[in-house]
C-alpha cells in the first residue's frame, strides 16, 4: 500500500468516527453554514462539534502549515482529505473569507509576526473579516480608489468609503485597500488589516432585489490604524490586492457546485417528476440538466487542474478570470434550471414551506455573480488580451 493510500485509509475511518451525521446533509440554508465562533450562534451542538475536531486535526486549514493552525499537508493529500469528505458529503467545517482571500495573502505576503497572530485566528474560527475593495466611484477600475490614509508618523487616520462590503456588519475585522500616496495610482495603495470595532467605522446594509442583505456600505471617519497592520509593502498593496483577487474569483467560481452534491437532475426528480421508464418527464429539460451536470463536471477537472497548475507556480495570470468567468456562467444556469424545474412553486416568495422564498431569492442573488470578483465583461477582455493574444479595440 502506498502512503497516499494509507493517508485515504486513516482519513476515511477518522471521518466516519468524528464527523456528526448531521454534518453529512445538504446545505439548506445560512444557517447550515458555519462563519466562526464570534457573532455567530451555532445552529446546533453537531455544528460546533464538526468545527471543534476538524480545527484539532488542522482540517479546517488542512494544506497550511502546522505552526499556523493547518495540517501541513501535501497538496495530494489536502485532495483525498477533500474527496473523503465529499464521499460522505460532509459539510465544510468552516467557511471565512479569511480561509479563501486573506490567508493566502498573508502566507505569500505577510511578516512571521503577521502569520502567527492573524492565520491561527482565522483556522480556528476565532476571527471573521470582511474585504474593503470596492467604492462607490471605484468598482472595476479598483485602482482609481480614493479611501486615504493620511501617514501620522505610527499610525494612519483613514477617511473614505467602501462599498459592497459582504457581511461588514456581521464581521471582526476588515483587509482593506487604501490609497497612503495621492501621486502614484498604481504604486500609491497599502494593504491594511483593522478592527471592525476601531472608532470611526461603519455599516450600512444594503438590501438586494432578492430581499436579503448580504452587502453593505462601510464607511471611515478619521480611523487610526497602526503601522504595523500593513500587509506587505507601503504603498505596493496592489500587488497584494491582485495576488487576493485570484483566491477570490476561483471562490465565486465554485459557488454552488462543490464536490459531492448529488445531480442536478436527481434533486429536481420529486419537482419534475418521471415517466415509466424512471426518466425525468419532461424531455427537453432533462437533456438541459444533463448537459449541465455534463458541464458541472468539466468545470470541476478544470479547476481542479488549473489549483494544481497554479500551486506548481505553472499556472497563466489569467486562469482566475477564466474560472471565475465559466464559474459564474455556470452557477447562473444552475439556478436558472432549478427555477425551471420546480415550475411555479419556485416563485412564492414568502411561505415556511419555501423556507422564505429560497430558490427564488437564490436565483436573484446569482445576478450579482457577474459583477463581483470583477464583472464579466473584464474577465473577457482579459481571457482576450492575455490568453487568446486578441488585439485591444
């Protein structure tokens, strides 16, 4: 037996052991995911249980080092760990912006002092952040941001204004791209971490088409932040931002289609109902759902080959936009399916037995996925420029 094999044998019996079967669901709701320990109540004692021995394990975190709360390891065995866990469909013991964007930053970018105090947080759940990026006058020229940190010798005095700021009013701290150099746009922006409780921020919900809101306006008025909260260089935080940016499309790449979720067809089977060969009635949607779940499938390999390209330090600058381009095309068709197979039922927007109008506030929110992460007409003019050589206008 080989030792990646041994590694499956011993990852598979510890799954069975730890992991609650409560944990072995569908997700169905928010609640169903755990953001960490601080502002937020656990929906149950199966859900604390799963985060507490996953984050014992390092699991949480499984491809970081030990010394900052993962479990070292190697990228072959964070893959079995991830399709033992799918195998059970276990839920994700933790999700956090700080395990997706921020902690791959602050490994590549980050001082040692950075990494012990900030990455243990992060894996265990203890600190929830938010993303300072987009302004109201600065969203897809992110660079042109205008939020200024005025230097006062051992700290900056921040005043400006985020916007679409996911859960700013739900988090701990916020990563923040911040203009500290009025006369340089490119190399005139730091990348600062600070306390969402510091005097001087706050929030403002904004409430979507779907009814929910996720997002907020973020506001600073005279915000001190220390010195030593600067991730990577003064004034090179774009370099930081764009290194970010590529953990963050590859997240909202994969919304929704996470391993070990059952077809798309086989969820929407009771909706549509079969005719007497065990079919899906309807013909013409089951050659869609198949054709997705066909394509489902191809996204997976090709993200699947694009992380192992990308950690080899073989991948294209521009895989991200790719995935995040095919990504979000193909969460919006999966919600649009979902609405087609549950007929009208799919509308009703308020009622228990539609949990609240879930699948119709879920395919609104998808509208947001081709403006996020950087919209999808600049995730195609730079699959244009930088992967197909296309000429410019």
């Amino acid at each position: 037996m080989s030792d990646l094999d041994q590694f499956r044998t011993e990852v598979r019996a510890w799954l069975e052991e730890n992991c609650p079967a409560e944990m072995r669901e569908p997700v169905r709701g928010d609640d169903d995911v755990c953001w960490g320990r601080r502002n937020w109540k656990f929906k149950n004692e199966a859900q604390k249980l799963w985060l507490d021995r996953c984050v014992a394990k390092g699991y949480t975190v499984p491809d970081w080092p030990k010394a900052y709360g993962g479990a070292g390891l190697s990228a072959a065995e964070t893959k079995i760990l991830r399709q033992e866990m799918a195998r059970i469909n276990a839920r994700p013991p933790l999700s956090s912006f700080g395990i997706w964007m921020l902690g791959p930053a602050l490994l590549h970018f980050g001082t040692e002092e950075q990494k012990v105090h900030y990455l243990g947080q992060i894996a265990r759940g203890e600190i929830r952040w938010c993303q300072g990026y987009s302004e109201p006058g600065s969203g897809s020229d992110l660079v042109s941001l205008q939020t200024y940190g005025e230097d006062k010798g051992d700290h900056w005095v921040v005043n400006g204004q985020k916007i679409w700021t996911s859960y700013a009013d739900k988090c701990d701290w916020i990563f923040c791209l911040v203009r500290t150099d009025k006369t340089n746009k490119y190399q005139g922006i730091s990348f600062l971490l600070f306390d969402m409780e510091t005097p001087g921020v706050t929030t403002k919900p904004i409430k979507l088409i779907s009814g929910n809101s996720p997002f907020c306006e973020t506001f600073f008025d005279n915000v001190v932040v220390p010195k030593h909260q600067i991730v990577g260089e003064l004034n090179r935080g774009w370099d930081v931002a764009k290194y970010l940016l590529g953990h963050e499309r590859e997240m909202i790449s994969g919304g929704g289609l996470g391993d070990g979720a059952p077809s798309l067809g086989a969820q929407l089977k009771n909706s549509i109902g079969t005719n007497g060969l065990g079919q899906l009635d309807d013909g013409i949607l089951r050659a869609e759902l198949a054709q997705f779940d066909v394509d489902a499938l191809a996204f997976k390999a090709m993200a699947e080959r694009f992380g192992d390209e990308m950690k080899a330090g073989k991948g294209h600058p521009a895989q991200p936009n790719m995935m995040k381009y095919a990504g979000t095309e193909l969460n919006k068709r999966r919600h649009e399916l979902v609405m087609a197979g549950n007929g009208s039922d799919a509308l009703e927007w308020e009622s228990e037995a539609s949990k609240g109008g879930a699948k119709a506030r879920n395919w609104l929110r998808t509208k947001a996925n081709s403006i996020e992460g950087g919209t999808s007409e600049v995730m195609l003019n730079v699959i244009s420029k930088r992967i197909l050589d296309l000429p410019g206008a």
